[in-house]
C-alpha cells in the first residue's frame, strides 16, 4: 500500500486557540528554567548579563516565532518546518530537516524531558542511575501511548499541564519576593572583581543554554494540520504563547537572582556540580527551608511531563509529513481507524527517544538539539524571503510583523551563535552535523525505493 492510498484518512483539526496557544507554552517551558540558569552563571559571571542572556534568547526565539507565524498561517499543513523547506527550496533540505528531527530534533528532546523527569522525581524517591534510566524511558513511552489516542485528549492533556506548570512557577516566584527572608536586592549587583562583561564567547555559550529553555517555540506549527482556523488560530498562538513564556521566565529568573547570590546559582545542577540541588529548588528553600526541594521537585516535574507530551504530539507529525509526500517509509503515513493520529510515527519516535535517554547525558542530548535545530531554524526564517518572491500571491492570513528587519535579526544571530557553538561546544557539534549527513545517503536510497504518490 502507497502513500496516497494510506493517508487518505485525514487529520482531525481539533486543537482550538486555546489549546494550541497551551501546546506553544506547554512544548516551550520545561526543564531549562529549573536548570540551566546555573551552567549561564557559570559562563557570564553576573546577574545582569544572565538576565540579559535570557532576554537575548527570548526576543530571538520572539523573532523565530514571528516569522513562522507567517510561514504557518500560509502552509497549514502538518509538518510545520518541513512542509516549508519543501515549498521554498524542495524534497532534500525538507527531508534533511525531517530526518533531523528523528534523529535528534524531536527525539533528543523528548529524551531530555525524560531524563529531567527522572532527575526531579529522585529527588522524592530515591533512585540509583539504572532506575532513573527505566523510569525516563517508562515516561516517555506511557506519554507515547496517551498521544495514540485521539488528537483532541493529547490537547486536553497540554491544557491542563501547561495551567498547572505556570501556577507551580508562579507559587516559587511569589514565594521569593514576598516571603524569602534572605533576598535582597544586593545579590542582583557584580560580585567583587568578576569584570562587567564577559565576552561574545562566554554570552553566545550563555545564549546556547538559553535558548534550550525557549525550545519548542517552533513546534506548535508541526500539528497544523489538526488546528482549527488555522489562519487566524496559529499567529494568534504563536504570539500569545510567546508573551506568557517571556514572562514567566522574566519574573522567575529575576526571582533567582533577587534569592540567592551569583555564585550560590553557578553551584548548582549542572554538569560541573552533578550532585548539587537545582537553581529553583535553592530558592524554593529559601521560603520553605523543609519543604522547598520538595516542591520544586513537583513543580518541575509537571514543567517537564507538559513540554514532554507536546514534544511528542508535534514531532510525530514530521515523519507523517514525509511519508504522506512520498520522502519516508508509507507505513508512518497511516492514521489510526479511531484516532486518525499517525501511530506508527508516534510509536517509531518513542523507541528511538528512549534509546538516546539511555546512552547520553541531559546537557550533551541538550546542546546537540539545539545546535543542529539552529540550522533549521535559520534556513527556514529565511523561507520567509524565498516563499514572498516563489509565491508572491499565494494567501497570507498573517505577516511577519517588522518584515524585513524581524527575519533579518533572526537569520544573522542564529548564524552567529552557530559559529559560536561550533567554537564552544565541538563535540556536541560535531555529533549534530554528522547525524545530520547521515540522512544524505538515506535520502538517495529511499528515492529509489520507497513509492512516491
């Protein structure tokens, strides 16, 4: 059976604004404001350089976001980067970006989320390396199965996470500036002889980490084919989506810096301190000395099953895509009989997460995604120029707000921070480049062997 006949069987558009605004802040907050503050203050030294680490990575992630609002209010279909790369510039690039996101994209950050998850549950129950590694693959398989079922119960799941994971975040912020005795406003100045800049290097690192914790703003589009008025529903919840997400993490790393001094957050989780308590759960403790690491725990672990369960809702839906176009083995093309979501595409990308969970560390699964994701990124932001001049009369329900400088910005940044990475981080680097050749040779097999609608 082809592709044509399988996919006959459409996709249900049954994610309203307000699920689909949840799925865009749901797939975005998830472990990186708990955790990655930390590694940030190790690589710029001050308060206000990590805050404006953070806010670099947010408005660009803003630009990201801005520019694909144009992009999926245009190609509403499902896939989100791929269908894009596959009208602006053809089968090998989008078929270079879906194979990313099976390999590492999509997957590696489902594997993160699972990781995370197993790392905030030990912190409630007691659990050695092994076990945390069963229960990360355990998580990311039960998530799997939920997202089997109709698409509309994935939404209603995201829904719920994401009110939940913002009312946790706000408890340990409120909490902070309102009843943590040892906060003050002295701790958000330059500790003694740390120089006032740190360098385009050690900021661009700070940015990388940044930038995993705003992760998923891309996402959302990946599902357009199940949202509902899509020309109006997919800006409207890119936007909205973007606002929240700013503003929590604003407030909450604010909340860090006001709590603790510079040199207690760089001691925190992270991979130089693997034993050490997590940048949110030393400032929970400051308001609740007993219960505080407890709490965090909780909250972050309903932070990281939210961005866990919309990771997986929208990257399935790239392997559909590519073999729904004939670019893809024509079974991952199938829908279920009842739930008309692309189970064995769901199915493929949660075996594969669980075998990254298994074999890399949350910090090396991290910084490969986000630095073979940035390609992407960048290459489709600039999709934005090539699809106004290929098809300069096709319908935009939306454009790119501050079109020309918005995508510019984006494009020239997001090369920057490649360069920088490359520099910074080459092992990670050098892992997402070669999975990503992997697929050139799978391409050219495939061409001739898989049947083509």
């Amino acid at each position: 059976m082809d592709a044509k006949t399988i996919s006959r069987r459409e996709l249900v558009r049954g994610l309203d604004l307000s699920a689909t605004t949840a799925l865009v802040v749901g797939t975005i907050i998830g472990t990186g404001v708990f955790l990655k503050t930390a590694r940030m203050a190790q690589a710029v030294g001050t308060p206000l350089l990590v805050l404006l680490a953070w806010a670099a990575a947010g408005l660009l992630s803003l630009a990201g976001a801005l520019s694909y609002a144009e992009l999926g209010a245009m190609l509403p279909d499902a896939g989100g980067e791929y269908v894009y790369l596959r009208a602006a510039y053809g089968d090998l690039p989008a078929f270079l970006f879906g194979w990313m996101r099976l390999m590492i994209g999509s997957t590696g950050s489902i594997a993160s989320f699972g990781a995370a998850f197993a790392t905030f549950l030990s912190a409630l129950v007691p659990m050695n390396a092994a076990l945390m590694k069963a229960m990360a693959v355990t998580v990311i398989l039960l998530f799997s199965a939920i997202n089997c079922l109709r698409v509309t119960i994935g939404g209603h799941v995201q829904a719920i996470l994401t009110l939940a994971k913002v009312l946790a975040i706000a408890t340990i912020a409120g909490g902070v500036f309102c009843f943590a005795p040892s906060a003050t406003r002295e701790h958000l100045l330059a500790p003694a002889g740390v120089p006032a800049w740190c360098g385009f290097p050690a900021f661009g690192a700070a940015m990388l980490s940044a930038l995993w914790a705003f992760d998923g703003w891309n996402n959302m589009p990946m599902a357009a084919g199940e949202v509902r008025d899509p020309g109006r529903n997919i800006p409207r919840a890119l936007i909205q989506g973007m606002a929240i997400v700013l503003l929590v993490y604003g407030v909450l790393n604010l909340a860090y810096c006001y709590a603790l001094p510079i040199g207690e957050i760089a001691n925190s989780s992270s991979t130089l301190h693997g034993t050490a308590l997590p940048v949110a759960s030393k400032a929970a403790q400051t308001f609740l000395p007993r219960f505080g690491a407890q709490w965090v725990a909780i909250a972050a672990m309903l932070s990281t099953i939210g961005a866990l369960n919309g990771s997986i809702l929208t990257g399935a839906r790239i392997p559909y895509a590519m073999a729904r176009d004939g670019l893809f083995f024509a079974c991952f093309a199938r829908l279920g009989e009842r739930s008309a979501v692309p189970v064995a595409a769901i199915l493929l990308q949660g075996f594969w997460a669980s075998l990254l969970v298994v074999s890399a560390t949350f910090d090396q699964l991290t910084d490969c995604v986000i630095f073979a994701s940035m390609i992407f990124y960048a290459v489709t932001t600039a999709a934005v120029f090539v699809l106004r001049k290929k098809l300069p009369d096709a319908p935009r329900p939306y454009k790119t707000l501050g079109y020309p400088f918005v995508p510019l910005l984006f494009v020239a940044v997001a090369v920057w921070l490649l360069i920088n990475t490359l520099r910074t981080n080459p092992l990670e680097s050098a892992a997402g480049l070669g999975l990503i050749s992997l697929g050139l040779p799978v391409y050219v097999w495939q061409r001739r062997t898989v049947a083509r609608p």
